[in-house]
C-alpha cells in the first residue's frame, strides 16, 4: 500500500465530520499529533443538528449500521464507542407500508424475519429468505476486507481470489434480478433492492453485489444512538479531545501552503497559519480540489447520486401505524427510479422514509411532542430542476408531501405541525455539495472501487482525501471507514486489532454494548 512520504508528526485534518473524526482517531492511536479544523461551530458535517423551537433535529443520515465499525476508531486511542453513547438496537429495523394496505416489519434476526415473511408471503417466500439471507452473509464475507475496507493503488488489485468469489455469487450481475432469484412477491424484492438508492444506482442497473447495503440494513442491524445520530460525532470529537487532538470550530481553511510537492502549512480564513507535515481533506471533493488548485483526470465527468427533499416535522401527536424507521412504498417503482435519474422529474407516486427518532428518545423533543423525519428522494440538480428552482417549488413540493402523508394513513399531519424545517437541492447546493445532491458521487461500475476517485493525490506527497466522495463510498459505514483507510495512508498501516475486541453484535442482541469488530487523481 502507498503511503505519504516524509515525516507525519504532525497532522492536519480539514472537516469533523464521521470521515474526518474516524481518521482524527485513528491518527491519535499510531502516535500523531493531530489538529482537526471545522468551518462550523462543532462537530458532524453532514450528521449535524439543529434546534428548533425545543425540539432536536438531525440534519443528516438517521440510519446506523455496523457501529463497530465506529468502535474501531474509539479503540484506536484505548476508548469505546458503548462507552460513549448508549444504542439501541431496533426491532424492527424498518417496518415497510406498502401501497395495497399491506405491511411487513423487517426483523434482523433470522428466524424472526423468516416468521415474519411467512405470515406475509407464504411458506414460499420464507424459503427463499432463508436463501437470499445466506447469500447476502456470502456476499458480505467476499467483499468487506477485500473491496470496501481497502485501499486501492491499482485496479489490478482487483486480480484476487475473493473477486472469484464475488462473481461466482453473482455479484456482477444485475440487483434486481438477483434478488428476484430468491423471492418472487414484488413488495418484498423492493424491502432488499432499495438500498441501491443509497449508492446512487436503481435496482434494475444496480450491480448485484451492492446487496453488501442490503445485508448491512436487514441482516447486520439497525441502531439508534440516545440523543438521536449527533450523539455519534460529538462522542467521537470528546474522545478525540481527552486523546490529545487540538479542535477548531469555526475554523474555514482559505489557503493550503505548498512547497516542493508538499503542503507546509494550512492557512484559515481568520489568517492563522498551521505549520503541518500531512494534510487529510475530508470536505467535498469540489471544495479540496479547490484547496488544492488542480482538478482530476478522467475519461468522464463525474456522476452524482439523485438528492433528497427533508422535510423535519415538530407535531403534537403521532401515528400507531409508524415504527421508528418507516418506509412508505408508492406503487409505481421502475418509473421512479426512471423519474430520479434519467428523466428528471419530481417522484410521481414517491417512496418516504420516515423516521420517528422520540419513539426511542423523547427527549428530543419537548415534553408530549414529537418528531418526525421525512425523506424524499428528487433528482439531482443535474437532471432535474436546477438549484434556484427550488427556491419556489420547495414550499409547493412541501404541500404535495404533506398531503401524501394524509392519504397514507398520517391524518392530521399538517394541522399536527409546530415547528418544521425544510430542507431541499437549493440547500444542499449551498452547502457545497455537487449537484444539489448530499449523497455524492454515485455508485456507478466505473466510479466503484479503484475507479472511484482515489484518496492520494498525486503531485503533493503529503495530502490525504478522506469522504463520501473517495473510497469507499457514500453512507455512515463507509465514510468510517474511509477515515481509516485515510489514516492509513499516513501511518502506512492500520495497526492490530485491540486484544478486547468481541464479535460484532446483531440487531436481534439485547445488550446496547455494540462491538469493534480511485484510478483518478488530482493533476
């Protein structure tokens, strides 16, 4: 594995969000001295917060999976994610409405699940769960290590048995249709194919392999953090801080100082100047390309993922119908996806996530309240409305969600409303993120992987990239991780796995103790 040359005493990370705190972490645990500077005025980059009128929003994912993948970074400086922050796993994980009246609560532990689908589908359908439950495992042993939690120098790397594998299991097949292999009823072939979404990709276009998402939702585990997903960055920036690292809020890079191929010093808006041997840029890649005033080589530009429009609801009531994640399938499905990336348009019979975050922590919000959160996937502003537009078809756009929300089953939804915040392409766009849209850079076959843009630059022997927008990928797993593989590639390794480290946990566990368990280049 490559790694920057030179001496990395001292290191400067640019962004607390999840990628760049993991690495903060990970960094403080081989030996480097470590400052993180934040534009804003604390801790989580996209997993933020905002108060309003008394209630506490999460401006960001609202899904945890894998947490021990964030007990990796705490045990990198002697510390513990269950330390921290108290979990709960979720039972269910999701429940999914669908548009025939019908529902099915998505278990993560198998004989649950399996019970679950029978009473749903049939005794064939839970046979076929039984299947597609062992090859999501397979599918999930044969990538983690070698393609997802890796740091690619080439795509020959690529070259392995494990990629045998991968494609024995199908994984370079089609999702859709994979899933279809195993389960024939229509709505539950969407419960396991809509994590595609999260990658930028429909199911119908989707490799098969990123049903790695699939397995990591309804197989691995959901959890919720007390105090809502906040709570995970704000943990990790504390432990950053008793480990010795040196927080900045408030604290906007203007310049990175270069000289002979290396950055010397970052330079902040305030005109403080931070003498550095190693630099890792966890902003969005517009914005380090900027920093770094070169663009990357590629054959073609990059592609996007489709945005979201988020509506947060203060109420005064709530519904029985809602678990704390829920996911309310339209009718229609390839039309869609087709109106999401191709055509442009706004979801003609859309599909919400809702998610009801006081359902396991009503202190967030005040006393008899509630509050709920609404996702609805839109084009991009590259395919669809550009971002200015957006400023008069958000309130319109808000209007049709909320009578949406009626017809389906939430009545009384828009009188229930006491505060609200909503958050659309125009927001996200000025944010700084590419194409209005907050889930980056798509997964596409060709910017997966090594082909995904690489997080060395080359040129500058001492710059790290770190983000949704490098590898792995987009989502909280991944961006953990790439904060890792960041950091790695100034250590020159990860280091053991602490001796206390315990098999990870499944959603189906009742402790709350979870368990540690780019072929372009900047020119």
């Amino acid at each position: 594995m490559k790694r920057v040359s030179g001496p990395t005493d001292h290191v400067v990370v640019v962004g607390a969000g999840l990628s760049g705190l993991a690495c903060a972490l990970h960094l403080l645990g081989a030996g480097r001295r470590v400052t993180v500077v934040e534009r804003d005025t604390g801790p989580g980059g996209r997993a933020g917060r905002v108060r309003l009128g008394g209630y506490e929003m999460d401006t960001g994912p609202t899904v945890l999976t894998m947490p021990h993948l964030a007990d990796e970074a705490f045990a990198a400086v002697g510390d513990s994610l269950h330390r921290r922050v108290e979990l709960t796993a979720l039972d269910p994980a999701y429940r999914a409405c669908f548009a025939d009246g019908s529902s099915l609560d998505v278990h993560t532990d198998g004989e649950a699940m399996e019970a679950e689908v029978r009473r749903f589908a049939g005794p064939a359908a839970a046979a076929g769960y039984r299947e597609l439950r062992q090859w999501l495992e397979r599918l999930y042993r044969a990538q983690m290590r070698r393609f997802i939690d890796t740091n690619f120098d080439s795509p020959f790397q690529l070259l392995h048995p494990d990629l045998a594998r991968l494609a024995a299991l199908g994984g370079f097949g089609r999702l859709d249709g994979r899933i279809g292999r195993f389960i024939a009823d229509d709505r539950l072939r969407r419960v396991f194919s809509f994590q595609s979404l999260y990658a930028g990709v429909a199911p119908a276009r989707a490799l098969a392999a990123y049903a790695v998402i699939a397995y990591m939702d309804t197989v691995a585990g959901v959890w919720f953090p007390k105090g809502g997903m906040h709570a995970l960055p704000r943990a990790m920036a504390d432990a950053a801080a008793e480990a010795g690292a040196d927080l900045r809020w408030t604290a906007e890079v203007s310049a990175l100082e270069r000289s002979a191929g290396r950055v010397r010093a970052v330079r902040l808006a305030s005109g403080e100047r931070i003498p550095c041997d190693a630099v890792v840029l966890t902003c969005e890649l517009p914005a380090a390309y900027e920093l770094l005033g070169r663009r990357p080589r590629r054959p073609a530009r990059l592609r996007h993922s489709p945005s979201a429009v988020i509506l947060h609801a203060g109420t005064d009531r709530t519904w029985p119908h809602l678990a704390h994640h829920t996911i309310s399938f339209g009718a229609a499905w390839e039309r869609t996806f087709d109106e999401l990336t191709r055509t442009g348009e706004l979801m003609s019979d859309p599909s919400l996530l809702i998610t009801r975050p006081t359902a396991h922590d009503p202190a967030l919000a005040p006393p008899g309240r509630h509050l709920h959160y609404v996702l609805a996937p839109c084009p991009n502003t590259v395919v669809g409305p550009a971002a200015a537009t957006w400023r008069d078809l958000g309130p319109r756009y808000r209007d049709r969600l909320v009578g949406e929300l009626e017809r389906r089953g939430m009545d009384g939804f828009a009188d229930s409303v006491q505060e609200e915040l909503l958050v659309t392409p125009l927001d996200w766009a000025a944010q700084g993120h590419s194409a209005g849209s907050p889930f980056s850079v798509s997964h596409t076959f060709a910017q997966t992987g090594p082909f995904r843009p690489r997080n060395l630059v080359r040129g500058l022997d001492n710059v790290v990239l770190a983000g949704c927008g490098t590898t792995p990928g987009v989502g909280v797993p991944t961006v953990l991780i790439s904060g890792k593989l960041a950091a790695a590639r100034v250590t020159g390794g990860t280091g053991p796995r602490p001796a206390r480290a315990r098999p990870p946990l499944t959603a189906a566990d009742p402790s709350p103790v979870p368990a540690p368990a780019g072929a372009d280049e900047p020119s």
